[in-house]
C-alpha cells in the first residue's frame, strides 16, 4: 500500500494509474473507448498490441471529474502542478500539452498588447517571432555573437545596456512616439542551441529597470535548477529569490520532453512576481493558456510531465551529475583519440570547447572568454557565459576557428548521414560541426556505439569506400552524380572543395552580421498575406523585396530575416540563398532544411528556390 509520501510523489500520474486499473466502461469520448475500439479491426490491433494496454486506458475524457481539471488547472491537475512549481523554484507553474512553443505564446497573450516593444534576441526560436506576429508587437532586436563553424553565441552584456535598449528604441523605424517608450517584454534564450548559459541571476539585475517582464526560453534547459554547476543561471533558481532585489516578473518555458521524460511536446510554463510595482493577474495566464490549449487534453502526457517533475525533485542531481560524468568521459576520450591521431599526422574529430587542463565538473572551466580564440566568436569581452557540458558539439576538418578553411575537409553532413545509417541520430547538423545530447540517462553502450560509429567513418574515408556501397539508395537515385567510382574520401572532398569556393567560412558570419532593414511591422507583412498582395520571386528576384514569410535555415535555426524586414541588394543573406541553392543542386541528399523557403522543381530537373515576398506597392512606405 503507498504511504501518504509516495502519493504526494507524481500525485496525477498516480490518481491516473489508479483509475486506468479500474478499467472502467467509458461511454464518453475518446472513441477508442481504453483501447477496445481498437481491437475491432486488424490494423487497429497491430497498434494496439504495439503501445499496449494501459496507454489506452489512461486515455481519457475531461468528464472524469476524479482527476480535477487540466483546463482549469484545479484539483489533483493543480496538486500536480503546485507540487512541480516547489521543485522548480517557481511561483505558479502550468503544465503545457502543445510544446513550448504554444507555451511562449501564452507568454505573450498574458503580458504582451498590439503595438507593445518586445526586446528580443535575434537568435531566438520561431515560435518568439510567430507571437511577435500574432500579437501585433513591435520588436527591438538583441545581436547574438556568431563564428564561421555556423554557431550563434550569447548576446553580449553590452546589448543589454540602459544606453544601447534606449539607442535601439530610438534608431526603430517601427516607433514614431519615442518619449516614454518602455520594453514591455524582453526574451532571452536560456540556454542557446549549442548548450551557451547565461547568468540569469545578473541579467535579471541589469534589466529590472529597463522591461515591464522578462521571459527566459529555456526549452533545451528543463534540468537547471538541480545541480549546483549550474547556481544562479536559472530563471526560477532559489538563489535568485534570495537575493531580495528589485525584478521585474520573469516567465521561463521549458520542453520537459526535450531532455528530461515527459512524452513529446509535454512542456512547463514558470511565472514568479517581480518585486517592482508590475504584477501579473494569474487569472489572466490561466486565460492565456486557455487560449492556447485542447479542449481533449492527453492525460498520460499531462502524467508524463508530473512525473518528470517528481524525478527532478528527488534524484535530479544524481542524474544529471551522471549525465555530466558520461558527457565529460566521452569528451575526454576524443581529446585522447585526436592527440593520438595528431601524432600520427592522421586527422580525427574535435570538440568545440575551451581548454582545460583538467576537465571536470568545476563551472569556471566552460566559461566563455572573449580573450580566448577556441569559440570563434568577435567583439566578446568576459560575458560570464557557460558551455553546458553535456551538450556536446563535435568539429569535423575543415575551418579553423578563425575563419580560415583547410586544404581538406570532412563536412559533417557526410558523417551525419552515416551515422544515420548505423541508427546514430544526432541532434543537430552543421557545415562542420554535429551536435549530440548528453539527456540524464545515457547509458555507457550508447557512448560506446557512438564513438564505434566515428571510428567507422574514418575507416571507410580514409580507404576510400566507394559511395554506392554506404549510401546505396542514395546512388539509386541519383546515379549520375553518386556514380559507382566515387568514394566516400572522394565526395567529401567534392562538396569541401564547393564550400571553399563558396567561401561559406565568410558568408556565414555576414548573413548575421547586419540585420535587414525594417520597412513594415512583421504582422503588417503577415496581413499581406492573408490579403493575397504577395507573390513568389527567384532569388535573382528578391533584392530589395519585402519578406512576407520568415526566412530560417536550419542549422542554425536563427531567422536571416523576419517579415516586413527588406531583402539587401547584396551581401550574406544573398550569397546563402544562392549557395544553398546551388547545393542543392548539386549534391542532392544532403541539403539545408529551410523554413519559409519553397523549393520548385524546374522542367530541367533542378531545385529552384522560390520566396514569398509582398507584391510592390506604388509607393513603399513604413507602416506601424
């Protein structure tokens, strides 16, 4: 029998698992009816007999009044969520079903008004920029750093600066009354893609006077408030509210199936009031995330998130020390093997990280130093940012930090695409560098894989493998470009030589470098869409165009341009379209992913890109 201990552990899950038990006749939706509907059929049972029994069981309609109210966040769903917000430090959180980027949205419908100044990070996640849009606000961007690897950095201290907000606020072409004008949200992403944190606690300091709220985007950062590496760079960490200081109220919306256990799309949204005079009517965020949320909410997902919840608060430290201990190994054993094959005037995989003599668990070895050259990034001084070390980016040859690329290279998009089929998928893909997440609960034969994997691939170039033999439905495909003569030494060097030519090393920080220039607030540009005033141009076509759709290529995954900003008649944004095109073109199977790009097939049989730009109007002019 549980005692009263483990019940108040993972309350909802536990309520859920007693009522599934029950096994009870449901004459109310969903029409599965706990998983028999689904044995009335073949194909029905084949799912069935896949996810099991209780998957069903425990999905269920709201009019089970047993387990409170989701939607209204009250009874054992509020239990669950009251409890959660103990364990992560926070006023109020709520428990959200449609991902984190339903949860930045409901930030933005409880703070945020039409018209509104939002100061945001220009290397933000799209979702930030769809609630821009979709609220009608005004937005003052924040510049990250950026390297020649494709890395988006921190933003630097000095863009948070009383100077440098009220500068940008008087430079916004978006702004006609600039008198009394005052950020009502600032968004900061907490920690960045490649595992760079912040130290929220001081950022929290510097921007108390300057914004109504803040809100910290901590989607890939659900576990920072459990290990003490990571003390004061958490938006809801105790060691904040001790503190005693003045702050403005701060959202932080984390992806609790990102990398802790919830099912996918299970996120959580923290509030905590500030000490100022601005306060936040908690109705209204209960009506924000109304809004925004199923009326058929997915109770075991609900479950999933309460039980990540429980985990974090009672071994959440001794996971993630775990995590840190597997992610440390494995980086200690490339180093090893890198030397090794150094000495051996033989090329092997790096790791994209500062150095240290002695590599640990000791927070002031990952800090970011502007004096240093390893992280590539210009203009930092000491930001007091952190690598998270159990987000690992490994650097295959090819570009120096600086910029500069080498007679040879291995662009990671070959090794990605092998290690995928060794059933190896990492998280994220670069020119020359991949990504992959140490998640609390990585077990040493996944490592062990792994780094089998890499030692693989060397094997296979450095030999020469033929291509058709790796990547035989590939050179199915497209035969006259993988042809049985290429080898796998052969077509890595083919697409490095192409990136030279390119010089992507200097298209890379360009296209970042100078943001475009706003001529329309982005839900204006929007509204021309859905008015029909757009119309969609070839890159030759696009210079000096108004964006209608948000243009964002992955990797990075950071907007080159937002909508109602101006394509440049030349420069990085152009030269990238045009070189991924190209790519495309000529190295089918390992393009750029992009988002608000349209890729045609011409009678020719090659990829063209197509844009959606706002049809040009008599006379342009700003529109607020």
């Amino acid at each position: 029998m549980e005692n009263e201990k483990s019940k108040k552990n993972a309350p909802f899950f536990r309520a859920l698992k007693e009522f599934a038990l029950k096994k009870a006749d449901m004459w109310s939706t969903p029409g599965h009816g706990g998983g028999s509907g689904m044995k009335s059929s073949e194909t029905g049972r084949e799912f069935y007999e896949f996810f099991g029994k209780n998957i069903f069981r425990a999905d269920i309609s709201s009019s089970v009044s047993d387990l409170g109210e989701i939607l209204d966040h009250e009874g054992l769903a509020e239990d669950a969520e009251k409890e959660a917000a103990r364990i992560f430090g926070a006023d109020t959180t709520f428990f959200i079903l449609n991902g984190t980027s339903t949860a930045n949205k409901v930030v933005f419908f409880a703070s945020v008004a039409p018209g509104d100044i939002v100061l945001v990070g220009r290397n933000c996640h799209k979702s930030i920029l769809h609630s821009i849009i979709i609220n009608e606000a005004i937005p003052i961007y924040l510049r990250p750093a950026k390297n020649s690897y494709g890395l988006i950095g921190p933003i630097p201290k000095s863009e948070f600066t009383k100077e440098a907000v009220r500068q940008k606020i008087k430079e916004s072409p978006l702004i006609t009354d600039k008198r009394s004008k005052k950020v009502q949200l600032t968004v900061v992403t907490n920690s960045t893609y490649d595992g760079l944190i912040y130290d929220a606690d001081d950022l929290q300091d510097k921007m108390a006077e300057l914004t109504h709220f803040m809100h910290f985007d901590e989607a890939w950062y659900a576990y920072g408030n459990f290990h003490p590496f990571y003390k004061g760079r958490y938006a809801m960490s105790a060691f904040q509210k001790k503190r005693g200081k003045k702050r403005a109220p701060v959202f932080a919306t984390q992806s609790t199936h990102k990398l802790l256990w919830a099912f996918s799309q299970g996120s959580m949204l923290h509030f905590r009031q500030g000490t100022g005079k601005y306060e936040l009517d908690l109705q209204g965020l209960k009506e924000a995330s109304l809004m925004h949320a199923s009326t058929s909410p997915f109770y075991p997902m609900f479950a999933s998130i309460d039980v990540s919840a429980a985990v974090m608060g009672t071994e959440g430290e001794k996971l993630l020390s775990k995590a840190m201990d597997a992610a440390i190994k494995f980086r200690r054993e490339i180093n090893f093997r890198f030397k090794k094959h150094k000495k051996q005037d033989s090329w092997y995989y790096e790791l994209w990280q500062p150095e240290m003599k002695k590599m640990d668990k000791n927070p002031s070895q990952w800090l970011i130093e502007g004096r240093e050259s390893w992280h590539g990034f210009e203009g930092l001084e000491n930001e007091n940012v952190l690598l998270d070390p159990i987000k690992v980016t490994l650097l295959t040859p090819g570009i120096e930090e600086n910029g500069e690329m080498l007679p040879y290279g291995i662009p990671a998009g070959v090794l990605s695409k092998f290690l995928n089929t060794r059933k190896i998928v990492p998280e994220k893909t670069g020119f020359y560098n991949i990504l992959f997440l140490f998640a609390p609960g990585v077990y040493e034969q996944k490592e062990e894989r792994l780094l089998a994997a890499l030692e693989e691939f060397k094997t296979l170039h450095d030999k020469n493998e033929p291509v058709i033999n790796i990547f035989p439905q590939l050179a199915a495909e497209h035969p006259q470009i993988y042809t049985p003569e290429l080898g796998l030494k052969d077509l890595c060097a083919k697409i490095h030589d192409f990136l030279y030519i390119s010089q992507i090393f200097e298209i890379i920080p360009k296209m970042y470098n100078d943001l475009p220039v706003q001529v329309m607030a982005p839900h204006k540009a929007y509204y021309g869409l859905v008015e029909g005033r757009t119309e969609y141009l070839s890159i030759a076509e696009v210079p000096g165009r108004t964006a209608a759709f948000m243009i964002l290529p992955y990797p990075p995954g950071i907007p080159l341009i937002m909508p109602g900003e101006k394509f440049p008649e030349s420069g990085g944004i152009i030269d990238f379209l045009k070189m991924s095109e190209s790519f495309d073109n000529q190295f089918p199977g390992f393009s750029t992913e992009f988002h608000g790009v349209k890729k045609v097939a011409t009678a020719d049989g090659k990829t063209e890109y197509h844009i959606n730009c706002l049809k040009k109007p008599k006379k342009e002019k700003i529109q607020h």
